[in-house]
C-alpha cells in the first residue's frame, strides 16, 4: 500500500481554495493591524450615511475569507464522511474517524439552540460569537475523551475514534511519516505517524486527552471549593482572620508556580508523604463547604437537613477516603487515585486555591455592600447564608469566568510537568510527554511532537474564548 497524501480525492478542489482564503485571511489580519494606527473603524451613526475607511474595507475581506476558510473546513468535514474509502486522504479519515464526537455535538447545540432561552448564562453564550467557537472547541475535546476508546450504553456501542491501543507497538512503524500504511494490516494507516517506539500518534494524542480533562476540571473545582470556603468569610468578617488566610496566602503565591509544582511531585518530598498529608487537609474542603451550605439553607427545617446531610456526608466520606487514602470501606473501588495522579491533583489544587481565594476575597469586599446584603442581614439572616445565598451568587459571573481561565492554565502546568517528566507515569500519553518524546526528533520528525502541542493549544485557546464569551454575557446580567 503506498502512503497517504493530506487530502484525497476531494484535495483537488478544496485544497486550493483553503490556501487562498487562508492567505487572504492572514495578509488581512495583519494589514487591519497595521492601518489601525492610522484609521480607527468608522462608527455607525444611526440616520446618517457610513463613510468607510480602509480599516473597514480590510475587516470586511477577513470575514469573507475567514468564512471561506470555516466552509471549506465544513466541507472537509461532510466530504470526509460521504466520498469512498479508497478515495480518502489523511485529513478526510481523521475526520472520519471523529463521526460519533461531529453527531453528539450537532445533537447537543441542536437541543441547546432550541432551548436556549431556558439555560440561563449557557444559552446565552450561544449568542455570543466568540463564545460559541469557544464551547465548540471545548466540547469537541470533552466529547473526544469520552468517546475515545467508545461508549456502550446498553446494547449500542459506538464506533472508537482510536484505531490502535495507546501503548501498542507494531513492528517496522517506528518514526513513519503520518499516512504511512500498517505493516501486515491491509487498509490501515497510522494516520499522523509512528513515534519513536512505534506507536501511533493519533491514537496517544485522542486518549492523552482523557489525562487532561480527567485532572485539570476536577482539581480546578476542588481549588475552587478551598478558595471559596476560606474566601467568603476572610472577606465578609475581615479582621485577624483575615489577616492569618491573607498571609498564608501571599506565602503561596511568592513562590514561583512551576518550582512549586516541581517540588511537590518530585520523588524525595513524595517520599516524605507531603503529597499524601496536604491532600487529607485540602479534600476535606468539599465537605466542609457543602456542610455549610445545607446547615445554612435547612437550619430551620431540622429533619431534612438531618436527612441531606446524612445522604451528602455519607457520599463525601467514601469519596474522600477513596480519593486520599485510596481505601474503599464497601470493596468497590469506585473512587481510586493511584499516587503519581493523587500527587499532581493535590499540587494543582494547592497551588490554584491562594489565588482563587484572593478573587473571592476581593469580591466579597464588593458585595457585602450592597443593598440586598444589608436586607438580609435586617431579616436576621446568618452570616453563613448571607455569604452563601446572597454574595456567592452575586459572584458567580467573575468566579465562572476564572474557572474557565484556571482549567486552561492548568491545562498548561500539567503539560509543562509532562514534558520535564513528572508526568503520571513514563508511558502515559498526556499532550506534555508526548510533546518531551516527540522534541527529542523534531529536527528529524515534527509529527509526535507538533500534533500533541497543536491539541494543547486547541483546548487552551478555547477556553480562553469561552472564558471571554462568559465574561461579556455576565458583564450585561
């Protein structure tokens, strides 16, 4: 079998096209950079004629090109799925094989858009352009990771994106260019390559996924559960208390992040069970925060926060023991983290709680001044409920658009203790091993190491674009 080319039988006509519209698109961008010092885009005075400058002129040509470019990529896309096998190339079969993840995610904008006005903040990032590329981009990732390996819900399964395990090594693939046919498999290709020990990038690139999105969320939210409960009553009470969370806080943050996160996860202060210790303290914030809010909101309905309570602690009970000290009281080992994964989910959260504190604190300072806030307190509400039903909601446009921010950050930090080798392990295939591996090559071979950090700065950028698209919707709430 000969190798693949980029794209196909469909290449010939669409190939052009993008180029084209993609040169167009970027001589705009920077000729609109450029004639933005000397014409400023003409506003539009309502009843009176629009005189354009040549900045609007350069910005009308960037959209159109930049809509060539969406719609020849749409078309990469649909043609992909529709023109025989045998007629593919390498882009028109990546695309292919990412079927199930194009269906779910028309199936869930579809339901979105037809719902929107019933969604609140999500619905109306659907309105927001930025946004909406943003969301796109994360929820092809999230989907990605999930449908990675395939999903069976009863009978149905659907089909894996990946062709091969991400461990498996085939013999005589050893850094071969991407679309170079399967030695011994009739009609399989490694799509973006072989790595230096034989395994296929695409493969290691789509489960490499699954590592970020099942760390960077949950650690994200688990700072944010910390910076949150030690935030809202620093702010609200000030005081000595908050002199004594301000300080040990800014001692944090004085050490430089990545030495942080390097000493935290390195092999001697592992030893020393420091990872272990500050997971017991910090995994105990969840609790504590939801204990809070239910005593708060049912603390004049005794026999059902008597029940909630029981029911949540209960729950957050096995999944702390689970998660810290990996022991299943029931057997089940449903909530497990094996200790590489526990170390660096305890660094992200310790050092991302400081700084989600210090954004809590700050805009408790705001709030607590308000004039619902000063009802409350005329109602006889308690300082726990004031806090939790009245400020933190009030709150929740900055602290949503952090979050975005944060996972992309972490994103980021988990990427840069990958490629130093603090990984999970040294087999895994998260995006920063992945790219350490592949940089080792790239004066030979860039495919290991471009398409893994090309993935990294797809996820990062569309946070950053969803967390924009948030903070203009919350800013007309």
């Amino acid at each position: 079998m000969k190798q693949l080319d980029w794209t196909g039988t469909i290449g010939t006509v669409l190939d052009p096209i993008l180029i084209i519209a993609g040169s167009v698109l970027l001589l705009a961008f920077f000729a609109q950079m450029i004639s933005s010092f000397i014409w400023m885009p003409s506003a539009e005075v309502i009843g009176a004629p629009v005189k354009r400058n040549p900045t609007d002129n350069i910005l009308i040509v960037g959209k159109i090109a930049l809509y060539v470019v969406v719609g020849v990529v749409l078309a990469y896309i649909i043609g992909g799925n529709l023109v025989a096998t045998e007629s593919k190339g390498i882009v028109e079969r990546i695309f292919t094989q990412f079927r199930p993840v194009w269906l779910a995610m028309l199936l869930i904008l579809a339901l979105s858009f037809l719902f929107k006005s019933k969604l609140g903040l999500y619905g109306k990032i659907l309105d927001n352009k930025l946004g909406l590329i943003g969301l796109c981009v994360v929820m092809f990732w999230v989907l990605t990771a999930i449908l990675a390996t395939g999903l069976c819900i009863g009978e149905y399964c659907t089909t894996p994106i990946v062709q091969y395990d991400e461990l498996q090594q085939i013999s005589g693939m050893k850094n071969k260019k991407p679309g170079w046919a399967v030695t011994g498999e009739e009609g399989k290709y490694y799509l973006l390559g072989g790595d230096v020990l034989a395994r296929d990038v695409f493969s290691r690139v789509i489960v490499g996924s699954r590592t970020v999105l099942s760390i960077a969320p949950a650690a994200t939210l688990f700072a944010f559960m910390v910076g949150i409960t030690l935030g809202l009553p620093a702010g609200y009470f000030t005081g000595k208390l908050d002199t004594v969370l301000t300080f040990i806080a800014n001692l944090v943050l004085a050490f430089p992040v990545i030495l942080l996160f390097y000493l935290l996860v390195t092999k001697d202060i592992v030893e020393t069970g420091i990872p272990m210790y500050l997971a017991a303290v910090l995994f105990l914030f969840p609790l504590i925060f939801l204990t809070i809010l239910l005593t708060s909101k049912f603390r004049t309905r005794p026999g059902e926060l008597a029940l909630y309570l029981g029911i949540s602690l209960i729950l957050g009970f096995w999944v702390y023991l689970g998660l810290t000290f990996n022991y299943d009281p029931l057997g089940l080992n449903i909530f497990s983290m094996d200790p590489n994964t526990l170390n660096i989910f305890v660094s992200v959260v310790f050092v991302n709680a400081p700084t989600v504190y210090r954004i809590v604190r700050g805009l408790v300072f705001d709030i607590k001044t308000r004039d619902y806030v000063a009802a409350a307190q005329t109602r006889g509400e308690s300082p726990w409920y004031i806090m939790l039903w009245e400020i933190l909601p009030n709150a929740r446009g900055p602290l949503i658009v952090d979050f975005c921010l944060r996972i992309g950050y972490t994103t980021i930090l988990l990427g840069t203790l990958g490629f130093f080798g603090l990984g999970i392990s040294s087999e895994s295939p998260d995006w920063g091993m992945t790219i350490n591996e592949g940089r080792k090559l790239l004066s030979v071979f860039l495919h290991p190491a471009i398409t893994p950090a090309i993935a990294l700065m797809s996820l990062v950028l569309g946070l950053n674009f969803l967390a924009d698209g948030l903070r203009e919707e919350s800013l007309r709430d």
